[in-house]
C-alpha cells in the first residue's frame, strides 16, 4: 500500500553505479542550492498528519483521521459526503483506480475498509459510535466498484469506548525497506494475529523458517513479473512522484525523494523512461530492492477471508490498518508485497502455488499478505492530499 522510505529504493551498487556516472553525489548537491540534506518527503505534503483532529466540523474531523489510512499505490481513493441527516458517505473516486495491477478493484475496496476503521476508532474517541452500513444502495458486482457509495457511517452519541489503538494512527507507517536483525518474539507476533481477526476475518502468522523462506521467494517472483510485465509495471510508473516538486504537488503516488533522487532527477537518470527501461540501473535496482528485503524477513501474516462478495474485502481492510496500529504499539512496522494476490493473467499460476503454500480453501480469499519487523530508523510519513480534496458538500 501507501509508500515510505524513499531513500531506500536504490540498492547500494546502483547507487556507486550512478555516483561513478555522475561524478559525485556531494559535488552535485553542493552545487545547487538547498539540495544537500533534501528531506524524503517535504512537509507540504504530510500536512495532513499534522492537523488531523483539528477540523471544528465534528464529521470533517472523523474523515481528517481517516484520510490517514494505507492504501494501495497511495492513491487516496475516497470520495466522502457529509449528507443533512448527520451521516457520512463514502464513494469509489472514479479518477483514481488501478486497471491493470487491480481490474476487480479488489484492493481498493480493501483501502475504503480501512478508511473506515480509521473512522470508526476516530468516532470512538469522540464517545460516537460509528455504524457502518455497507453498500447500502447495493454491493456491486465481482468486475468492478461503480457510482453507488462503499458505505454510510451513522454516528450517535454514547455506548462505545475509545480503543488504545487509536493513539498509534499517528505513527502508523508501511515499511519498504530492509527491517533491523532484531527478531519479532513470538508474543508480538499472537498479539498482532489477535488484533487483525475480527468477523469475517482470520489471521495467521508465521515464523517456520522454510515457510518464511517459501514466502521470501513469491514475493521476489511476483515483484520481478510485476515490474518485468510493461503494462503492470506502467502503472506504478505513472505514479511515482520524483523530488520534492512533484511530491509536493501531487501528494499522492509512490514518493521517491531525498538528496540522491534530487541528484538523479537532474542528471536525467529518473525518468518514467529510464524506469521503464530494462537495461538502466533504474530499473535493476528496483528488482534488487526486493531481494534486499527477504535476509532480514523472518515473520509474515496473511488475512483470509470468504471469497465472495465485496464485504470480505472491507473487512480485511479492517484489520489490515488494526494490524499496523498493533505493530506501532509493540515498535513494529509492516509491509504488505501483495503483488502475487493481484488479478491479472501474468499472475495467475504462481497465485495458485502461493493459495497452496498457505492453505487456502475453496471459498476462501487471501486478501493481504505482511511482513512484519523492527525499524532501522524512524519512518517517513506518505504524502496526502488535503481535506478538501476528499469531501464533497
């Protein structure tokens, strides 16, 4: 889902390989000013985090906190209507979709299930119960999600305590980088199983290392025909912000930013074109980062639910974002390389082997798979756009 660390996508032989190209790094920077110690993200685009909670409109502050959940690709999905009746609606935005990674738009819906949770957990904090109504102009079909609302949120005073989880929504990241050597115990990981079940929803974990290792190698196989399949790989592509401009402006997308990738943006070495280009280190080092993930990897989750209907998937968004909140709170962070759940043809046959290496049944649905490890360092927060990009009168 939504993207931090952006030092950290280019491995460290692509990075001398462009340094010996370009002379050096520190030459560059220091020649243009206010380049050298470029933050990852500017803070224009995380201002969001920042004011969330503070709207005076008790609905425009509920939706603050939940525009802050993990999506997929970043790309922010939701339209929200804040209707007379005091409730609030929220709809697919037909702008922001992903036609060739997510067709059924399944991952998605997932990302609309955890905006809700945000918002139930932000209404709890408030002494408001949330009632969340799924689909109720109907649930859309298995191809796509059409102009009919995900769900009305009804709000009523009373009768619901504050959950601890919602403290850590602030600290809530998703990790794509290398964890540190520390082991996750296996305490932590029964408390982040208990926290992502929940109706509907069955989590399991593991740290058997030839199971580890078997999920290690899907999740390398599924990145390297991701990204070495043109029309799949595009789409991220398309939306991948380079330098703190185009963060700044988009505030969405997959952010690539710091000194280095200010570097490489000048020198024309960050390009869509480069990134499509088999043969440019650009392009390697985004196979290599995911290799440099799997030695530091040793505890992984999957969240299954039924394989029918759109529900399932709200709910695995559920517990997707309580299992971040979870891991915050124990000083853990995730990642879901959910690429080999991703429907379309290219994927198909290693999505079989990966159904049978985790058990799933017929009538089951794998929705998520996580990684899960201790931080190197503090995470950077993903860019989001304003409130009012998300609100509708």
């Amino acid at each position: 889902m939504d993207v931090p660390r952006t030092d950290a996508v280019l491995s460290a032989p692509a990075r001398r390989g462009f340094v010996r190209m370009l002379g050096s790094t520190a030459v560059i920077a220091a020649a243009v000013p206010g380049l050298a110690g470029c933050a990852a993200v500017p803070d224009a685009a995380t201002e969001p985090w920042r004011i969330a909670g503070r709207d005076p409109d008790p609905r425009r502050r509920l939706v603050s906190w939940a525009i802050l959940a993990p999506n997929p690709h970043n790309l922010q999905p939701w339209l929200v209507e804040l209707p007379p009746d005091g409730s609030i609606v929220l709809r697919q935005d037909p702008t922001r979709t992903l036609p060739m990674t997510d067709p059924p738009q399944r991952q998605l819906t997932i990302g609309h299930g955890a905006f809700l949770e945000l918002l139930t957990l932000a209404a709890a904090a408030e002494g408001l119960r949330a009632t969340v109504e799924p689909f109720p102009a109907g649930e859309p079909g298995a191809d796509a999600l059409d102009a009919r609302p995900v769900a009305r949120v009804r709000l009523a005073p009373g009768g619901v305590a504050p959950d601890p989880l919602f403290a850590r929504v602030g600290a809530r990241t998703t990790w794509k980088a290398p964890f540190a050597p520390t082991p996750v115990t296996a305490d932590a990981l029964a408390a982040l199983v208990a926290a992502a079940t929940r109706p509907g929803v069955v989590a399991t974990g593991t740290q058997d290392p030839a199971q580890v290792a078997a999920l290690a190698d899907v999740m390398v196989r599924a990145w390297d025909i991701e990204q070495r399949t043109p029309r799949t790989w595009k789409e991220s592509v398309d939306l991948t912000r380079v330098g703190a401009t185009e963060i700044a402006r988009h505030r969405d997308g997959i952010s690539l930013g710091g000194t280095l990738m200010e570097v490489l943006r000048l020198a024309g070495q960050a390009t869509p074109g480069k990134a499509m280009d088999p043969t440019s280190a650009y392009f390697a080092s985004g196979l290599k980062r995911v290799r440099d993930w799997v030695p530091t990897t040793g505890t992984w989750i999957w969240l299954t639910t039924g394989a029918r209907g759109r529900v399932p998937q709200l709910e695995a968004g559920r517990a997707f974002v309580r299992l971040q909140l979870a891991a915050a709170s124990l000083g853990l962070v995730t990642q879901p390389p959910s690429q080999v759940l991703q429907e379309y043809p290219e994927m198909r046959a290693l999505q079989r082997e990966f159904e049978a290496r985790v058990g799933q049944r017929d009538g089951e649905k794998v929705q998520m798979l996580v990684r899960v490890g201790h931080p190197t360092g503090a995470a950077t927060r993903s860019p989001r756009r304003p409130l009012e990009a998300f609100v509708r009168a």
